[in-house]
C-alpha cells in the first residue's frame, strides 16, 4: 500500500478483535521512531502495555477523564441539546454514552503509550517545547499510517496530564 493510500484508508478504530503480533508491534514502532523532528530529539519514549488488568485500568481512567470533560464546546451534541427539556439528564447520558465508548476501545488490544518528553535534549530555547510536540504527533501519525498498512486498527487516545 502507498503512502497516499494509506492515508485515504486511515481510520479509528473503536473495537478491537484481536491484538497484534510481537513482529507487528516491533514495525509500529519502527515506524514511530522514523519521524522527524527537531534537532533529531526525538522528544518521545514508548511503553507498551500487554496486561489485560493495567489495560483495565487505563481504559477505566480514560472513561473517567471523559466523563469530567465539558460538552459545551461540541457543536453537535450542543444542537441535540437545544430545546431538550431536561438538558442535564441529556448531558450526564451522551457523556456517559461517550465515556463508555472510549472505554471500550480498550479491548482485545495492546497499548503503546506514546510519551512526550518535556524540554529539549540540549537544554536551548523554551519554543523547542513546541517542536517537540510536533515531532511527537508525527511519531504516533507515522503509526497510524502504518497500522493501516499492515491492516491494523488503531486509535488515539490522550490522557492528560491534569488527570493523572
């Protein structure tokens, strides 16, 4: 598959029938560290997740980071709200429905926790930061590509650093 193909094929995955091979993972993240990035910093480090019960645990986490986030700002559900006469019930069951969802994600799957790290390796400019938060996004998108490549599924999903 080309690249442009890749590309147009790229999806997110929100359930998972099996996980992935050990030759699998190794060319996922080969493929991660092939991104470019600033000063070749290469501002990320990789931990892979296989247990069932930690993969639980951050999918119970992942739910619960979502359940605390504001739905003001989504357009779509704001517009599904209008006129509802018990918006809040309305609010507590779509959140709900979407933290379930993200918690489900996490099954029959292996975890790659793509993790930033701060500041830049020669200790220069603050801006650096921002480079290196690109250079971390094009880590997990070169991921994606391939996953899809390979006929993978697979799906990002951000735990913040406030929630922790």
């Amino acid at each position: 598959m080309d690249v442009y193909e890749a590309i147009g094929k790229r999806r997110t995955v929100r359930a998972f029938k099996q996980g992935v091979s050990e030759e699998q993972l190794r060319k996922l993240l080969l493929a991660g560290v092939k991104a470019p990035s600033g000063s070749n910093a290469q501002p990320w480090e990789f931990i892979v997740i296989d247990d069932p019960k930690l993969i639980e645990q951050i999918a119970e986490h992942k739910c619960q980071q979502t359940l605390k986030m504001s739905l003001s700002g989504d357009q779509k559900i704001m517009e599904q709200i209008a006129g509802h006469k018990d918006q809040q019930t309305l609010d507590l069951t779509l959140s709900t429905q979407r933290a379930t969802n993200q918690k489900n994600a996490y099954r029959n799957c292996t975890v790659i926790a793509v993790c930033h790290k701060k500041g830049h390796r020669d200790q220069r400019k603050a801006w650096m930061n921002t480079e290196n938060i690109a250079s971390t996004w094009m880590c997990i998108e070169n991921m994606a590509l391939a996953a899809t490549a390979d006929g993978l599924g697979m799906v990002t999903s951000i735990l913040r650093e406030e929630d922790k």
